[in-house]
C-alpha cells in the first residue's frame, strides 16, 4: 500500500498555508453568493455570485456571439466600426451585471429599490462599474480583461 505524507508540516496547524477548516459537524459549508461594501458609495452593499462550472458555462454561451463580433469590429479602422465595438464592450458588462448580481443593499433610485435593472438605466454610473469590475474579479478576470 502507498503511503502519503501529510500536506500539514510539523508544527502547523489546519487552516495555516491555505487549508480550510472544515466545521465540528463535519460539512464543509460554501457561500455561492458573497456581499461586498462598495467603496463607491458609502451606505451600499452589494452580493453577486461566486463563480462555479455551470455558472462559468452559462456565462461563456452568453458572451461567446459578442465578443466575437466586437473583436471583428474592434480592428476595424473605420470610426463607426470603433463605436460599435465600444457599445458592444458595454453592452456585455450589462450582461456581466445582470448575471452576477444578485442583490444590492442601501441604495434607492427615483424612489424605488435598486435592482440590476434600474441600476442600468438610471444608477450611478461609478457604482455600476465597481459591481462589474468586483463581478469580473469574481470570474477570474485580469485588470486588462476586466477593462475590456
């Protein structure tokens, strides 16, 4: 019979180097969704989903056919091949927002709860773009993918 070692040096103890603890029932207990207070407007929260591998595929099916055209039109010389492109890379980060948002906390718009919809209509313009950047961070996204 093999023989492993045990991944815990001498002297450590679980949780140290990147274990997890798991709690004295014996479940190991995950959070799909995580809250973040926004830098962007004090008093705001917002959860958004983790990501997960049928999240991670609903996600690529849904930005697969326009990415593939905004790359076309993004090397395109023309000016209005450039403003397409750009409308295209807004027009995913929408869909980056109604995806991963799931709920935001502390903020009204005209009067009504914020909901990923009115947020993209009507909300602050900084605001939407922290929940899509923490989104993007969320799917693994680099500082320049999250830009683009």
């Amino acid at each position: 019979m093999m023989k492993f070692m045990s991944r815990l040096g001498k002297g450590r103890s679980p949780g140290e180097a990147g274990e997890r603890s798991v709690p004295n029932n014996g479940a190991f207990h995950y959070g799909s969704v995580v809250s973040i207070d926004s830098k962007a407007a004090p008093g705001v929260s917002f959860a958004i989903h983790r990501m997960s591998f049928g999240r991670r595929m609903d996600l690529s099916r849904r930005v697969r056919e326009i990415s593939r055209k905004g790359a076309f039109l993004e090397a395109g010389t023309e000016v209005h091949e450039k403003i397409e492109a750009n409308i295209m890379a807004q027009e995913i980060d929408a869909m980056y927002l109604q995806w991963g948002l799931v709920s935001i906390e502390g903020l009204m718009i005209d009067g009504e709860l914020a909901t990923a919809a009115r947020l993209l209509d009507k909300g602050p313009e900084h605001l939407t773009r922290e929940i899509v950047s923490a989104i993007k961070e969320q799917c693994g996204l680099s500082e320049p993918e999250r830009k683009n």
